[in-house]
C-alpha cells in the first residue's frame, strides 16, 4: 500500500470507527458521572512519612491544610481526591514519587497547568504528581532558546521570552501549562510563522517509569523525542523544556466583531480571509449562538509589517463588525487580550479537524448555532503555514494538512445547565463527525482508542511500539491513552 494510500485508510478505518456510535466511550454516560468523589485512599501513613523524609519538595496527604488548594484543576466539571500529591522541586523528586506509586501499586497522575479538558493532572485515590512549584524559565538569547521547567505556565514562557524582544509558539490562555500544551502539539498565535509548539522542542528532560533521569534530543533518545512531540504524556515525566525562540516585537492584533443574521456569509468571509494569509498571519474565529443574531469574533495577530497585516484584514473590515479593537501592541498584551477564562470553570469542550469550510461544514455549523444552550460556543482554528509544512512523519503530532479545528465548548453552573451543554456539544460533535479527518488531542473532552488513533493518523502504529518500549505497564495511563497492546 502507497504511503497515501496508506494514510487515507488508517484516517477512513479510524472514521467509520469513530462514526458508529457505541463504539465510542467518553460521550454523555461518563459527563454525567464526572464530579463524583472518589474513594478516601488508605494510604499507608508510615510509608507517607518515609517519602516526606526523602523528597525535596511537599508532600500534600489529605489532611493538609492546603490539600483542597493543591487538587484544584481548571475544569471543575472533575471533582477529584488523590491519595497524596507530590509537590516536585526535582526530577529525584519526580523518581521518589513513581517509585512510592508502583510499590503501593497507586494510580498516578501528572499535573504541570492543571487545564487537561478531562482532568488528566489529577487521580482518585492515587499519586498525583504536581509540578506548580516548577516554574522557572531561562533564556539564552544569544542562542535564542528557552528553558522552560515543567510547572511553567504560558505567561511565565511569554514573560521571560518577552524580556529579550523574542517569543515562541505558546498558547492562547495565559494559564495554561506549557508541558501538557507542548506534549500535545501547542497550538498558538504563532503557529503559521514558527510552528506548533512542539516544532519549537529542541530538548526535554525526561524520567522515564523505570526512573532514568534522560535527554530526549535529535541528538539523544530520539525515538523518544518523537513521540513526546506530540504524544502527550504517554512516554516519561518531562521535567524541563527547552525551545527554540524569535525575535518577536510588535504585533497588529484585536478582534472583530459581527452581530449578524448573516453567519454563512461570514464564515466564507472568514474562510476566504484564511487562504489568502501569510505565514505572519494567525486568526481563529468564535460563534457565540443566538437564535436571531450569532455573535461572530476574529481575532488577528499579525506578527509582520504592520502595514501587510492591515491590508490582509481589509476585506473582514468592509464587512462592517459593530467593533473592530485591532491594533499595533506588544506581543505580550496580545497574549494577555486573548479573552480567554481564568478561573476554573466547569466545562466540555472537545474538537473535530476538518480539512476545508465548506457549504456541509458552514451548514452544520449554523444549524448548530440556532439550538445552542447559554455557555456554549464554536471556535474555529485554522491550521496552517508553517505547522503544515512539517512531514507527518517528522514526530508523534500529526495536524498537518491545512485545515479547521473546530473546537466544541460549553460551560455551566447547575447540573441542569450541564445536561444541555452535554447534549448539545455531543449532538454537534455527531453532526460534524461524518466530515472530519482527524482531531486535535489536546482540546480532546472525551475519549476513546478510536479517538486517539483518529488523533494520531499514521503515526499511531509507531507511538504504540514506542509506548511498549517506555511504558510496557502503561504506568501513565491519565492521558489521552496509547496503550502499549
Ligand atoms: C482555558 C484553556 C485554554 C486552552 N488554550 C489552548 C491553546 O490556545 N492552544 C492549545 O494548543 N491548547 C489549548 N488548551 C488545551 C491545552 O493545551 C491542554 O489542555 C493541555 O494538556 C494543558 O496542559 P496543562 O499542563 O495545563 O494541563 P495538565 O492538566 O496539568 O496536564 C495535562 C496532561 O498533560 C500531561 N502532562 C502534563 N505535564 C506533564 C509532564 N511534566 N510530564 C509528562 N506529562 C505531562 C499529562 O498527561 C497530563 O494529564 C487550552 C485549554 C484550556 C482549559
């Protein structure tokens, strides 16, 4: 079989999988379990004792003051207990911890921002490994590379960057950690010039299960390189990143913003708007439902010359938005205007990839809007440049056609509100299902072995015997799982 051909069959395999609807795991059934508390873990007091002694950093047992604090994760739709959580100072903290977890035969969990859409970072009754007190970036800019320990978030990534005039692919929300975001891919306003995130990875430090303290380089450990690049947190505990950085000043960003019965119309605007880009280009669009008048926003970030980027925006602009913020700014204030929500917040929010915005997608799309519930809303990311521009093969992320995550989300504050959100996400995931060609791991909110091979195209058959070789117990199982079988 031809490697397109190959590719177009394990997509179609995974599709037609993906499409029949018991087969998948993760819809409304497990939303309406989350939250539950789980069972108060019996953990051995004196073996507590014993690895407070041997660990540089906290260890949290659930007695802690502090213990309620410290289990927080940005979706609250998951309510979870963990035995203890190790609060790292270093990667000897991060061997004493996987050490304690496979002898008392516990669950473990690894949390850097905490904002994993299933609450992966955290575990019932097991060891939850928690890397907030890891927060320190290094720039070296004269060889324009960062380090970043593994409990930074993406303002600490963009602040200490910002500090030398440079940046690198980060994410949208300042809060968000950049290990998981960057195991995932890492999709940012940067990403058409300079890459996912993970095209930016020049190293890692990782402890592999069987408590190596490793470098995963081009260099050193390569096929492991290859699969954190993408494969989330299947094949070790990273404990440091380092990336490559840019000189990045000034940005023309802001957003658009159309209350308009004229959705479809828009979205071809939209659509038309993405194809004509340059690199220096990044835009997502959010549909904010109404029955009458959907709120569509585009937001812009051009990081070229001003004056390029304000012609490419000259055709959204003669659609007349009712408010129109673009403007020159700092990098760093555009990161800060995303909009984004700060605290926790409880949510669904999944993604399907679609290759092109067409008339099936706009009309899913639209007819999604007139039934959405309050809290809910479509956001459309567009991939592209230079994320597309890396072979497939080149590492474990595998988003690289030009296309359209569109992303599913709802929010919620009663278990009534949640019902609705839940039926709605789903029956609008369903609706775009027969035209995806793929999804976006890390903006996952529901999962299933499917799902995961449908994420990672043909790529998977390499993550799996990778996760054999690193993970043949699948110790880190609270992810979006490769299972070593
Ligand atoms: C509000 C919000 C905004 C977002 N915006 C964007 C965006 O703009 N672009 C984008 O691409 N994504 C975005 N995401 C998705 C985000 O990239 C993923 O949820 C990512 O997994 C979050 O990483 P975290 O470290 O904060 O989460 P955590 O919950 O701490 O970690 C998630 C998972 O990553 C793995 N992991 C984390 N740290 C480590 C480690 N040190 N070693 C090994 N494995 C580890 C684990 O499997 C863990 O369960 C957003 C999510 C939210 C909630």
């Amino acid at each position: 079989m031809g490697l397109s051909t190959r590719r177009d069959f394990v997509r179609q395999a995974a599709m037609a999988a993906l499409c029949c609807g018991g087969a998948v795991r993760g819809g409304s059934e497990a939303w309406m379990r989350s939250g539950e508390h789980g069972p108060r873990a019996s953990i051995d007091a004196d073996a507590l004792r014993k690895l407070s002694g041997k660990v540089q950093g906290r260890v949290i047992t659930q007695e802690a003051p502090d213990y309620d604090a410290a289990r927080t994760i940005f979706n609250k739709a998951f309510d979870l207990r963990p035995g203890v959580i190790v609060r790292c100072a270093s990667s000897s903290d991060v061997q004493r911890a996987l050490e304690f977890a496979e002898t008392a035969s516990l669950e473990l969990s690894v949390r850097a921002g905490g904002h994993s859409r299933l609450g992966y970072g955290m575990c019932d009754g097991g060891v939850a490994l928690d890397f907030s007190a890891m927060r320190r970036v290094d720039v070296d800019a004269g060889k324009r590379t960062g380090r970043a320990q593994a409990g930074s978030l993406v303002r600490d990534l963009d602040e200490a960057t910002a500090r030398y005039g440079l940046a690198t692919t980060s994410g949208g929300c300042p809060t968000v950690g950049v290990a998981g975001f960057t195991l995932g891919g890492g999709e940012g306003r940067l990403m058409n010039k300079y890459g996912a995130a993970c095209d930016n990875l020049r190293s890692a430090e990782v402890v592999t299960v069987d408590g190596r303290v490793v470098v995963a380089s081009e260099e050193s450990n390569p096929d492991l390189f290859w699969a954190i690049r993408g494969g989330g947190g299947n094949f070790g505990v990273v404990t440091a990143l380092e990336y490559r950085v840019h000189p990045v000043g000034e940005v023309l960003s802001g957003a658009l913003v159309y209350e308009s019965d004229r959705l479809p119309e828009l979205l071809q605007a939209f659509a038309r708007f993405v194809e004509s880009a340059s690199d220096e280009m990044n835009a997502f669009a959010q549909i904010v439902p109404s029955r009458e008048r959907a709120r569509l926003q585009i937001d812009v970030c051009h990081c070229g010359e001003p004056g390029e980027g304000r012609e490419l925006i000259a055709p959204l602009r003669t659609l007349k938005p009712q408010s129109d913020s673009v403007r020159v700014m700092s990098y760093l204030e555009a990161q800060a205007a995303g909009g984004f929500l700060l605290k926790p917040v409880a949510h669904y929010q999944t993604n399907l990839f679609l290759r092109d915005l067409g008339g099936s997608a706009i009309s899913a799309l639209a007819t999604a809007v007139q039934h959405a519930p309050a809290g809910c809303k479509l956001i459309l990311v567009p991939l592209g440049g230079a994320v597309s521009r890396v072979k497939v093969s080149e590492m474990a992320f595998a988003l690289r056609q030009p296309g359209f995550e569109i992303d599913i989300a709802g929010v919620w504050n009663s278990p009534e509100e949640k019902a609705d959100v839940v039926r709605w996400v789903e029956s609008t995931r369903d609706r775009l299902r027969p035209l995806a060609q793929g999804a976006y791991v890390n903006q996952l909110g529901d999962t299933s072995d499917q799902l995961v091979r449908l994420c990672y195209g043909e790529n998977y058959a390499r993550l799996v015997e990778l996760k054999k070789r690193y993970d043949p117990k699948n110790v880190l199982r609270r992810n979006q799982n490769i299972k070593p079988a």
